[in-house]
C-alpha cells in the first residue's frame, strides 16, 4: 500500500509544482504584457459641454451641447517612430486624426495620415488650448476650413489627408511645417489631381515673441455652392490660395496673439485679422478680450466684426469653466449678441 501511494504522492506533487510554474508565467507574461502597453500607449481625453443663448434674427439659440467628446491615443512603436489616433464622439461621430510618424532627426520629422493642416497660428492649436469657447476667429474658421463657414469646402475641422515633413531648427530658433494635403477635408478622397502645398514657418527670436507666417496654396473641388461664390458649381475644381502672418506675445501676467489672413476662392478675395488677448490676473484666473474682423467677400463687402469678452478659471489642471460675451456687427445684417458658458474636463 505505501509502495503505491507514494508514487501517488510524488505525482500530486509534481503536477502542483507544474500548475505553480505555469501560474507564476502566466502572471509575468500579464504583467509584461501589462507594463509594455503603460510604456508604449498613451491615452487621454477630454469634454467640453456648453450652454449657448443667441439672439441672431432668424437663428436664435437658447440650448445646452456636447460641443466635443474627444478620445486620443498615442503609439509608441519604438524610440523614434510613432502612431495617433483622435476620434470624436459627440455631434456626427468621427475619426479626426490617423497618422503614423517617424522621428529622423530633430530637426526632420515625417507624417502622413489625417491630422491638422498647419495653416495660421490658431489652427493646429488645439480647442484645450484656445481662449475662444468658439475656438479660432472668423477668419480661420473660414480659410482652415473649421467649421463649415466656406461652402465650398465644408466643415473638417481644419484637417486633411497628407504627407508632411517638419523639425526645429537651430535650437528651436525656426520652427517649419511643409506638406502636400489632399485639399479635401478629412475621411475623404481628393476630389481632384491636383495636390495642395501647405507651409509655415515660426521664428522665436525671444522668449517672449514669436513671429511666423504660413499660407495654402492649391486646386479645391466644390462640395456645395457658396452665396459667396456664386460662379462655382458644385464638383467644380477652383483656385483655393490662402496666406497668414503674425505674431505672439507671451509674458508672465499676458498673452496676446494677432494675425492678418488673406484667401483667394476663385475670383473672390476675403480678408481679415483678429488679436486675442489672455490676461492672467489671479492664480487659475483669466481674463479674455478678443478683436476680429472678417470680409468673406471683398467686392461685395460681406464683412462682420466680433467683440468678445470672457472670463476663465482653472479649478483643476487642464480643467476650467468659461464664460463669455460676444457682439457681433455685421455689415450687411443685423447687429447680435452671444452668451456663451462652457465646462472643459480633460485627463
């Protein structure tokens, strides 16, 4: 009896032994697996909800929104090459930005994929970031492409399909983008053969200033028609040029930031500029003044003119609460007015 239960024994106890093994591996395998993806994926979101009353004749307001629901994600493949995902929940659904990356150099970094066309100082900017709870002026939202103000290329939140080269030169001296963009918009195919030639460069020949310019220049294809516009049929191709310059401020207590913009559509010329202003004048507390003068069409002169004013506290990194007053004066229609009120949450 004790010859057979001891081989028993030794049995039961080598299979443990065995299941032991196999359970410390599983568990470093998980943990490896674990610790690889904290090392290699980054991942962050944010919300922004607002409250907006307007007073516009013929388009009043008085609502609550889910202005951006946003959820990001960072690849580290290795040390120098990289991937990044943005998808937007709220409003129409969509995926934002898609791109891979490769890290030559300092001075020499390679995208392509979906991402921010690096036009004007506000655009690639990102909405965290922006004092504006309307984001970039007139004149961005319109040239960029942001929000749907120009017809004729829609609304893609100032993004586009592409390729793009760019680095920092001279320690961080020059700061220069150039890429060559599908000139559509986001989630969407050229409509053309023609590429679009987007550039710009930034010079930080301070600590405090920072001077730059950037421009557009290619072929659009017509999505829809455009009062402003009127000769260009939808699916048309037409010459779609833009150019900016400007500068930024950045001291302790202020930040201003100001640019001239100016596109050509065709034969229709549009102009404009603005100049935001952030003045911090407590701990987490801001105050926000901003001028902006857009003409959509210069011969028609379709211009309006925003005041916008506001205050901003931090209650939490990266989180704050907005309040602010536009006036809107329009040349061709009635004068208006705007409150707005947004909560930001980020992590």
């Amino acid at each position: 009896m004790k010859k057979k239960l001891i081989p028993l024994l030794l049995l039961i106890l080598g299979t443990s032994l065995v299941a032991a093994q196999e359970k410390t591996q599983s568990k470093n395998n998980l943990n490896n697996v674990v610790n690889t993806l904290k090392d290699r994926l980054t991942l962050e979101g944010y919300a922004q909800v607002a409250y907006s009353y307007d007073d516009t004749e013929g388009a009043k307001a008085n609502t609550f929104e889910v202005k951006r629901a946003i959820l990001m994600v960072r690849g580290k493949i290795t040390d120098k090459w990289s991937c990044y995902f943005m998808y937007n929940f709220a409003n129409t659904s969509r995926v934002l930005e898609a791109y891979t990356e490769y890290k030559f150099l300092p001075e020499l970094t390679v995208r392509i994929g979906e991402f921010k066309t690096m036009f004007s100082f506000e655009n690639p900017m990102s909405p965290c970031s922006l004092e504006l709870i309307n984001c970039n002026s007139q004149a961005v939202n319109y040239l960029a492409g942001y929000d749907g103000s120009d017809p004729l290329y829609g609304s893609h939140t100032g993004r586009d399909l592409g390729l793009m080269v760019y680095g920092d030169l001279f320690d961080k001296l020059i700061t220069y983008h150039v890429a060559l963009m599908n000139g559509q918009g986001i989630n969407r195919k050229d409509g053309n053969n023609q590429k679009d030639i987007v550039g710009s460069l930034l010079v930080n020949p301070l600590s405090w200033l920072s001077v730059g310019g950037s421009f557009i220049k290619g072929k659009g294809c017509a999505v829809a028609t455009s009062a402003m516009n009127p000769d260009i049929a939808v699916g048309q191709n037409y010459d779609r040029n833009r150019w900016a310059a400007g500068f930024k401020l950045h001291f302790k207590p202020i930040d201003v930031r100001s640019e001239y913009l100016q596109g050509k559509d065709g034969h229709v010329k549009s102009e404009g500029y603005y100049l935001t202003l952030s003045a911090h004048v407590l701990p987490k507390f801001d105050i926000i003044a901003s001028y902006d003068y857009f003409n959509r069409n210069k011969t028609l002169k379709d211009k309006q003119t925003n005041y916008v004013a506001g205050v901003q506290w931090w209650f939490y990194p990266k989180c704050r609460l907005q309040l602010q007053y536009t006036y809107r004066n329009p040349h061709l229609r009635e004068a208006s007015n705007l409150l707005q009120a947004q909560v930001q949450v980020r992590f």
